[in-house]
C-alpha cells in the first residue's frame, strides 16, 4: 500500500471515505438526476461536501447505469487529494479520458487513441513522444501563422460592433482558432481541403456525438416530464457510431491528404500513418478545438469583467515590450509577467477541463487537508478540478480574479496548484505522464492572443450569456481602439 503525499501529512487520522451509492440502479439515476437536473455539478457537489463535512467522497457519476454500468467513484474535491490523479506509480489511466463512460472505438476507426491509454502501454509512448515532437516542430510557425488568423478574428469583431453595436464572441473565435490549428498542425487552411468552411461544424458534430451521453440540455425540475424524457433518451443508448460514418470519413480525408509532414514524423516513431492521422485527428478535435473554444472565451470574460484598471495595466505592458524587442516575439512573451499571470489566472478560477478520472493500481492513502482515506485496487478516482484549483486553504479569495496572482516569487510558489492541464503548472508534458502535450502551446496562444488585442484596443466591455458545457458565452458590447502604440 502507498500513500499519495510525504511524510510531513503521515499523522493525518485515517478515516473511512463518507457518502455512498444508494441502492444498486437506483441510487445511480438518483444521482444522474441529481447532478443534471436538480442541483447541477457544482450544487451537487457542494451540497455532498458540505454534507459528509469532507472533501473526499463517495458518489455515483453519470452516465451509468444503462451504458455506464459502474458509475462508482471517490470525488477528489481539494489542492491535496487533487495531485494523486498525476502520479502513475498508483493510478492508472487506462480508458478513462471520459470518466465512466468510453465512447465506442467505431468513432475513432478501432483505435484506443493516445488520450485512452494508460503511460504503461507501449503506444502510448510512440503516440505522445509523436505528438510533442510535431508541436516542437511547429514553433517557429505558432507566432506569424497565429497573427494572422487574430486579425481576421479582430476584422469581424469590429465590424460586428460598428454595424450592430455588438457581436457574439464565442463563435468568431472559435471559428478563426480552429483554422490556426488546422493548418498549424496540417499544414494547410481547412479551406484548402473539402472540408472548405464546414471544418470546424464537423469537427463539433463528431465530438458531441462521442460524449453526447455526459451531457444535457439543463432543463429545470419544474419541467420534469421532459427531463425524465430527455434522460432516458441521452442516457439509455449511445449513439452509434455508424451514424456518424461519413462526417468521420470527410475529417480523415481533409487530415489525411494534408498533414504529409506530420505522418512523415510518424514513422520516425514507428506508427502507421492511419493510425498517426486518426490520433491528430483526435488531437485537433477534442484537446486543441475543443479546449481552446472554451480557453480564449474565459479569459475574455475575466479579463472584461475586470474593467478599463486591469485593461490600462495590461495595455502598458504590452506596448512597452513590444516596442522594447520590436515586435511580438517568443521573447516579448517572456517579459510579460501580468499577462502571464491573467492567462494562469483564468486558466485556475475556470479550468477547460472539469473533470479528471482515474483508477487505483494498489491500495493507496489519499490526503486531503485533514485527513487520509484507503482506496482500494481498482477503484475509480475523480476529481473536480473548479474545486481543487479554487481551494480556499491554498489561494486566498478563491473565488475572486487577482491579475498579479501569480507574480513575483510568492506568486510562482502557487503554479504548482494550477492543475489545468492535467498535471502540475510547474511540471511539463512527457511521453511517461498524461499531461496535455499542448499545455505550453495553449498558454502561448492565450498569451499572444492577449497581447495582439491590447495592442489594438485599450479597453472592451462585455455581457454574459448563459454558460454552457463549452464554457461562458461572450458578447462583446464595446471596444476602444488603441490610442497609442
């Protein structure tokens, strides 16, 4: 048995993990109902925290019990236990990326891609060691490439706002963001491809399909009929992936027939080009498309609630630098302590990521704050990463956005507890660990991405929308041009 923190937590009193699983079935959909529609994920994990007085837990997580027939995990809810998810000597990953639910193999062409295997497995190895190899080799193009495809974003921003006064920002970003990967990772525009301007639509569609059954449409109690409709309909049966044969076969094709560089970098590490092209697939639609939807839009919304105080600092900072190294560069970057610390900020109060899974190898004492709890062998492990990076006992006013948080040397001491990227800020992506090969990528978009627009404008207002799974909707009800450079 082996402890999940050092000796400096040994005399924490072991106490039996709280909560349960109610009766075998039931207490399932209870819980699914629970989190879906009478609570929501963060009500219902609060109101269980508050309940057993702990942040570790038992409870049920959906989609179980028709296609997920062991919805069974112990919730990790602190910066404490949190850690234990990213330490592969006692947790494995084998086939969780989606929690207790995996989405058929028909969708990804019969492969487990590199995001269900466990660092133990061979392929896992070839795969991750391909892909950061491919981002390394794409470094120099990140900056210009990526320029170019923000002022075609900030063009249609401003158009929107001179002609109707506003303009709904998820969509535009989402859009021009998708093509900057694209042709980041491919090599070509998808508008160069068959894909021409349907890329990103197919993409969303593919993915959704997947992960279909960990979702709903949010519906009220009050209207608990369609609920219970929609619950059964969502819940019951997977989608087939069948259903999503062509829209499959049109992504690998516009992959296949463009990324010619990236599948000659594959072999390099021993894997086939089907095999290398349905795993960039992956890549481009669920870790790059579909987390940088959700990351360019929150730090929109923290950075716009902020207010013209933050914009004014943020602006100085920028064009200082800018002028100072002549341009924006790798090395500009560097110099921009409050823009770093704004991106981690964002990337603590508002993870992309909600949830991490894992299964116990042996059994393990997990930590929290207060006391250390026995897992057993094969238990699933899952934590809720709003929680953990926004514990009060490790960053105060958790709750509130502090732009200088992470400056200076009291500042960087906290890094080590931004978990957005499934591993510790402080640490970096490898072949023998699960941490996001992107993470450094994604950072260096926001940062750039920061950068360019306050070198264009020095101040914006915002309204929010309702959140949705793809995080918080943006309308942008104002923008000031820069008044100097």
């Amino acid at each position: 048995m082996s402890s999940s923190s050092g000796s400096a937590d040994a005399d924490l009193p072991l106490k039996p993990i709280p909560g349960g699983y109610g009766l075998p079935f039931i207490g399932a959909v209870c819980d699914r109902f629970d989190f879906f529609y009478l609570q929501g994920s963060d009500d219902f994990f609060r109101s269980r925290m508050l309940k057993y007085k702990s942040t570790v837990f038992r409870t049920n997580m959906p989609p179980g019990p028709f296609i997920s027939p062991n919805s069974r995990v112990i919730a990790l809810l602190d910066a404490a236990s949190f850690p234990v998810l990213f330490d592969n000597s006692k947790v494995e990953k084998r086939d969780v990326f989606t929690g207790t639910f995996k989405p058929s193999a028909g969708f990804t062409n019969g492969y487990r891609v590199c995001n269900y295997l466990d660092p133990s497995e061979p392929k896992h190895d070839q795969i991750k060691s391909f892909l950061l190899a491919l981002i390394a080799s794409r470094k120099d193009q990140v900056i210009p490439l990526l320029r170019n495809y923000l002022t075609e974003l900030f063009i249609k921003v401003e158009d929107e706002v001179s002609g109707h006064g506003k303009v709904y920002f998820n969509p535009i970003s989402q859009n021009e963001l998708f093509n900057f990967l694209f042709h980041l990772y491919c090599g070509k525009a998808p508008v160069q491809t068959k894909l021409k301007s349907d890329g990103l639509k197919l993409f969303q569609l593919w993915v959704f399909a997947q992960v279909l059954p960990l979702g709903s449409l949010g519906l009220p109690w009050y209207l608990f009929p369609l609920s219970v409709l929609e619950d059964l309909l969502l819940h019951t049966l997977p989608l087939p992936s069948f259903l999503l044969k062509w829209d499959l076969n049109k992504l690998y094709n516009a992959v296949e027939t463009s990324a010619t560089e990236a599948f000659d970098l594959a072999s390099t590490f021993g894997l086939s080009k089907d095999e290398a092209c349905m795993n960039l697939l992956f890549v481009l639609g669920f870790n790059s498309c579909n987390g940088m939807k959700i990351v360019i839009p929150t730090l929109m919304k923290w950075v716009g609630l902020a207010g013209k105080t933050l914009h004014q600092k943020i602006a100085d900072e920028v064009r200082s630098v800018v002028k100072e190294e002549g341009g924006v560069t790798l090395k500009a970057m560097e110099k921009m302590p409050l823009v770093k610390s704004v991106v981690w900020e964002s990337l603590r109060i508002e993870p992309p990521v909600a949830y991490q899974y894992a299964k116990a190898k042996e059994d393990i004492v997990v930590r929290s704050h207060d006391a250390a709890f026995l897992v057993k062998k094969g238990e699933t492990l899952l934590g809720f990463q709003p929680f953990a990076t926004k514990d009060e006992k490790v960053f105060k006013d958790a709750e509130r956005f502090v732009e200088d948080r992470f400056m200076g040397e009291e500042g960087e001491k906290l890094l080590r507890y931004v978990y957005w990227s499934n591993g510790r800020e402080t640490e970096e992506p490898a072949a023998a660990n699960k941490q996001c090969a992107g993470k450094n990528l994604v950072e260096l978009v926001l940062r750039i991405f920061t950068a360019e627009f306050f070198l264009r404008y020095d101040s914006f207002t915002i309204k929010l929308g309702k959140p949705t799974l793809q995080g918080p909707t943006v309308t942008i009800t104002s923008l000031v041009k820069a008044s100097t450079l």
